[in-house]
C-alpha cells in the first residue's frame, strides 16, 4: 500500500493549516457536517428517479464520540464515495484547478492579523479542515451500487493511502482521532458531549436533515424495594437516549404560506431575546443572478446591553443552511447596521477555493438589494405609521445621519428621504414635506440651532423667519448641521442658519437702508469692535431681533454648535476651530439709543455698555462667559 502525496496546492493549505493560521477551529464540525447533509442530498435526488429503497425518512447523519479511542465520527448515509471519487475529491483541494484562492492566503499569510485571516476563518476549507483538531483522518465510504467500500486513510500533510474496505452500509463515516491537548488549545474538549451540541447548534442548527448524538440522562427509577413506611424505592440511573440535536427548520426558507409573519416574530423575540416587537420585518426570496431568501428585522427598540458597537451587524448569512457568518457586516452598510435577521443564499459557496472575491461580490449585490428593501420598508412605515417612524427614528436616526455624512455624502442620495427634523407645532417632517410646505417666494430652507429643542426655537434670529410665513427646522445636534452640509441644498435651495448674516429675503431697498445706516453708524460700530477686541470678528446693526437689544451670530459654515462640538474632537487641530462670531446690536431697542448717547458723551462709559451687551448676546446663545468677575463689577458700576 503506497503512500500517495497530495497535490502540491493541497499539501499547502494544509500546512497553513496545520500552522493553524486559523483561528476559528471549531468550523471542522460545520464542514463535516455540511458534506453529509450533501452527500445525502444526492442520494435522495437519485431516489426520486430510481428504486434505491430509501425514502426521505431513512437519512440521517451521527455524530458518535468514543473518548477512550479520542475519536470523532461523522457518520451519513448519503451517496458514498467510489475509490477513485475518494481519491480525487479528498486528494486535491481545487477542483476547478486554479486555485484562485492561492493568492488570497499568501495576503492573509503575510497580513497576518486581520481582515483576510478573518475572511477564511468564516469560509472555511471543506475537508481539510478536519486536519485542525484531528492528527489522523480516516474516511470509511461505500458508494451507493457499489459492492466494496474504501478506506482513505490521511496524518497530514505528507500524504494519504487508499484501500479497500468492507463496508456494509452505503454512505460515509469521517474519523477525526483528535491531536494531543497543548496548552493553547484543549482539543479533547471536542469530546465532550455538551460542546458537540452547541457547535451543531450554532452553525448547523438549519441542516434539513437529523443530526443525531447518544445522550446521557439521570433518570429515576423505582428499585423495587421499599422504605420501611411500604412507600416504593427511587433511585437514579444514567440512561443513554439518541437524539436530534438540529431544529432543521429555518423559518426564512419557507414560504409566506407555511410561515406568517407573526412566526417570523416570535423567532425574532427568541433568538435576539428582545421582548418588545421589531418596527419592521422584511422577507424577500429572490430568484436570479443571485439567489437567496432573507428575513430581517428592524428593531423596535434601542436596547442598550445589545447595542454597543461591537455587538452590530447582526445579520447572519447561511449558505443552504449552514452557517457561514454570524456577523456579516459585508451586507449592508454601517447605516444600516440596526437591522438583524438572516440571509440565505445557495450562491455563496462554503468552499473559499472559488475565489473570495466573488464572494464579495455576490454579498454586494445582495446587500444592494436589501438595502433598498429596508429602505422601502422604512418608507412604508413612514406613511403609514408615523409615532412609530419617529419611535424608529429616535432610535436609530443617529445611523441615518452619519451614513449621509459618510464617505463625503456617497449615500446622501439613497437616505436623505428617510431624515426626519423638528419643525414649528412639535412636529416633525421629512426633507420633502418641508419642501412641498414651501411658499413660492421662499428661496432657503432655514435652520436654527441649539443645544436643545426650546434654545433652538428661541433664538431671536428665528422671529424674522417665522415672520415671513417661512417654515424652520430646529437641529439639536452638530451631526444634524453636518448632514446639512452634506446635502449642499434641497432641490436647489440652500440651508441657511438663521443666524447667518444673510438670510436671502430682505429687499433691495431694505438692503439699502441698512447700508446707509450701517455708514452712519461706522464710527461707532469700529468703536465696539475695538473695545471687544477678539471676542467678536464683527459688529453689525439688524433688524431681525425683534424685542431684543442684541444677539450673537455666526458666519461662514461653522456654527457655535459645530464649535462647541469640536471642542470634544480627539484632533488638536479641530479642537481649533472657531465660528466666525458676529455681534449684531437692535437699532431699535433702547439699549442702542443709550450706547449711541454714551459713545457722543462718555467713551468709557460706552465701552462698559458694548461689553455689557457682548455677554448679554453671548449668554443668550449659550456660549460661556469667560470673565463673570468683570461683567459683575461693570454691570455694578451702572447702579
Ligand atoms: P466541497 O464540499 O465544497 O465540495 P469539501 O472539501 O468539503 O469541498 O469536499 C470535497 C468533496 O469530497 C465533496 O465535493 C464531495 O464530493 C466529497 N465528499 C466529502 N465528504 C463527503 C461525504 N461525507 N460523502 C460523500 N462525498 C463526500
Ligand atoms: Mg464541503
């Protein structure tokens, strides 16, 4: 019996390895386990057409433990494997003969950590994988019509022998003799019973066939005997009973006959242990380039302990039933990375040797096309369910926003109608409504800004607006300034700040007027310049404030709110950045009359009135006042 060597590519994977460049051991199992439930496929396929003597009933796949021997069996029986099948199917890897995946490992052998070694661990490499916990694999196979079976008999890399066997029954049994424990891995653990269970449990739960393991149970008997008060004798026995340990029903892959929504639901609340219900529930089954069958959920509810960031992503992806990633965050963008469920698809290979990025690929399209689905789906509950839109929104509006700032407003397009802004009456609109409520004359979308809703809405600046019949949306937070910048404008019309300079409606002739003012003023403004110094960049007159003698404004595109926010940024260079503070004083209120009356008269006095002032429109605006000692003494002064 000659030994025979595998084909180069093989024996390099399997040094990788065997070098254990894989992290994730525990897939062997889900690999094994998906070649039976293959292997059985077939052989149920074939007895549609011809008399095998099998019905659908009759096919199963063990798992059987023998820890004295420290083997694992997986044992189906499907199809079988002629000799020769044997051969070329355990004996090479890549049986398309490229090997495409080659180039993959050797950047996931010279990244090291990371991404790449990442991308394999989830895919896994079929059989081999066997060859991470077990130091010997032995395959019994019998193909179905065949009278012999074969022995494949395999220590690793140097190579595998081939004989024949006498096999009884048609099918496959793989034999993992275990590798010794080391003190990183404790591979015997493989043994154990509970852990076998919950591996099959987590990648293998959807297998359509029985996965079926000898358990043990205590169970009380009657002995026979009695107590002396005549009541019989319990005692406990261990009991050995074979179960099945896969639900084998994924509700995702049945029809919207066979399974409702409310099914869908409860699967929801079970397996993400989320009491309260989801908002929204999307079920696709798609059928073209790309096949698959999806069933996601949009929570109901920001639940704290399962939303930290790492905990997103929570879309699974199977392929046929087999787990491939808990965690899939190639399907959909980060904006959307609320939404939890499964994806389904028969296109994603479980074998990494057909090039990973084809996998990429077809994760692309159908994350693509999910997208839009949950959007659609959000739309939907828009129109027909606002409270709970808003619920939603509150929730993870946070995600929609930084997904229209991301990557320099790649997305903007595709979420910019899922944004929602308060507006005047305690509602809130959608870019759009906003949009349609616009009078003909109005040529900007206003915003006013503030730490809170109430600050916002208070802003003297907003009078002159609301004066005007124009509609203003309150932002709370810098993010919502950003996204504003990010979308540049609203069908053509720009967003203006209210407390920007120039809001876009005043006349010509208003604009006249208080230019000529402004001159007239000159001298003095200057003068308040001068005595504020840094403080302000500029000291204007307006007429927008309405009762109040001053405020503070900003121009150019950093607001005091971006300001303020900035200040918390890890970047000293952005911890830098100022708004453009402007001071504008009410010619119409008293407290200019008297500033005007004090610079003719008593320039020290005006001096004290134009820092008075400053901190008056600093306060109102929310901006801490630096010097509190000082205001005190000059407002004391005025007594
Ligand atoms: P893949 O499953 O992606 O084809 P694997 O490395 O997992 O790659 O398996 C290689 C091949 O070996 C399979 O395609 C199949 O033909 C054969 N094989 C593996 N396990 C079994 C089994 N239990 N029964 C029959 N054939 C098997
Ligand atoms: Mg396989």
């Amino acid at each position: 019996m000659a030994k025979k060597h595998f084909k180069a590519e093989s024996k390099r994977l399997l040094d990788l390895m065997i070098n254990s460049i894989y992290t994730n051991k525990e897939i062997f199992l889900r690999e094994l386990i998906s070649n039976a439930s293959d292997a059985i496929d077939k052989l149920c396929y074939l007895s549609l057409t011809s008399d095998t003597g099998l019905s659908r009933g009759d096919f199963r796949i063990d798992l059987i433990v023998d820890k004295q021997a420290r083997t694992i069996t997986v044992r189906d029986n499907g199809i079988g494997m002629t000799r020769a099948e044997a051969e070329e199917n355990l004996g090479v890897i890549a049986k398309s003969g490229s090997f495409q995946f080659k180039g993959e490992m050797d950047k996931a052998q010279a990244g090291a950590e990371g991404e790449d070694l990442s991308i394999i661990g989830q895919f896994g490499v079929g059989f081999y994988s066997a060859f991470m916990v077990a130091d010997e694999v032995t395959v019994l196979t019998r193909h179905y019509g065949e009278e012999t079976g074969t022995r494949w008999n395999s220590r690793g890399a140097d190579g595998y022998t081939v004989d024949d066997y006498e096999k009884e029954t048609v099918g496959t049994d793989v034999i993992l003799h275990l590798k010794d424990d080391t003190e990183e891995e404790i591979y015997g653990s493989y043994l154990e019973v509970w852990k076998l269970k919950a591996l099959v449990k987590k990648y293998s739960d959807y297998v359509r066939w029985p996965i079926c393991m000898d358990i043990e149970h205590q169970e009380r008997y009657e002995t026979g005997e009695k107590h002396d008060d005549g009541t019989p004798k319990f005692e406990y026995r261990t009991v050995t009973e074979n179960e099945t340990i896969n639900s084998m029903i994924p509700i995702w892959q049945r029809s919207r006959s066979e399974v409702t929504d409310d099914d869908c639901i409860a699967w929801y609340h079970e397996k993400y242990r989320d009491t309260k219900d989801p908002c929204a529930l999307v079920r696709v089954n798609a059928e073209g380039a790309v096949s698959y069958k999806a069933m996601l959920f949009i929570p109901g509810e920001q639940n704290d302990a399962s939303y930290t960031s790492e905990n997103r992503s929570n879309v699974t992806l199977y392929t046929n039933g087999v787990m491939i990633m808990e965690k899939c965050d190639k399907l959909l963008h980060e904006y959307f990375s609320f939404v939890r469920g499964v994806v389904d698809s028969p296109d994603v290979s479980l074998n990494i040797s057909r090039e990973m990025l084809q996998h990429d690929r077809q994760l692309r399209v159908i994350g693509q096309n999910l997208e839009k689905k949950v959007k659609g789906e959000l739309e939907k509950l828009m129109r027909e369910d606002r409270p709970k839109y808003e619920e939603f929104f509150k929730n993870f509006g946070v995600d929609i926003k930084c997904g229209v700032c991301d990557e320099y407003g790649r997305y903007k397009d595709f979420l910019k109608d899922l944004l929602l802004f308060h507006t005047d009456d305690d509602r809130q609109v959608t870019l759009k409504e906003y949009r349609d409520a616009m009078p003909e004359s109005q040529q900007a979308v206003y915003y006013a800004s503030a730490d809170t809703l109430r600050h916002a809405k208070d802003l003297p600046q907003c009078e002159a607006v609301r004066g005007r019949g124009f509609g203003i949306l309150y932002l709370t937070s810098p993010l919502d300034e950003m996204v504003f910048e990010s979308l540049r404008d609203l069908d053509g019309k720009p967003f203006r700040n209210v407390a920007t300079d120039d809001l876009g409606f005043e006349t010509d002739e208003e604009k006249q007027a208080a230019e000529a003012r402004d001159i007239e003023n000159r001298e003095l403004l200057d003068f308040v310049k001068e005595t504020l110094g840094e403080r302000v960049a500029k000291v204007k007159l307006s007429d927008r404030l309405a009762s109040r003698p001053c405020a503070l404004t900003t121009e150019g595109p950093v607001s005091l709110e971006m300001e303020r926010y900035f200040q918390h940024s890890p970047s000293e260079e952005m911890r830098q950045v100022r708004a453009t503070r402007v001071l504008e004083i009410n010619p119409a209120h008293n407290a200019f009359t008297k500033l005007r009356e004090a610079y003719d008269g008593d320039r020290d006095h005006a001096a004290a009135l134009a820092k008075i002032l400053c901190v008056l429109a600093e306060m109102n605006a929310g901006v801490d006042v630096e010097d509190t000692a000082g205001f005190t003494e000059l407002v004391s002064a005025l007594f």
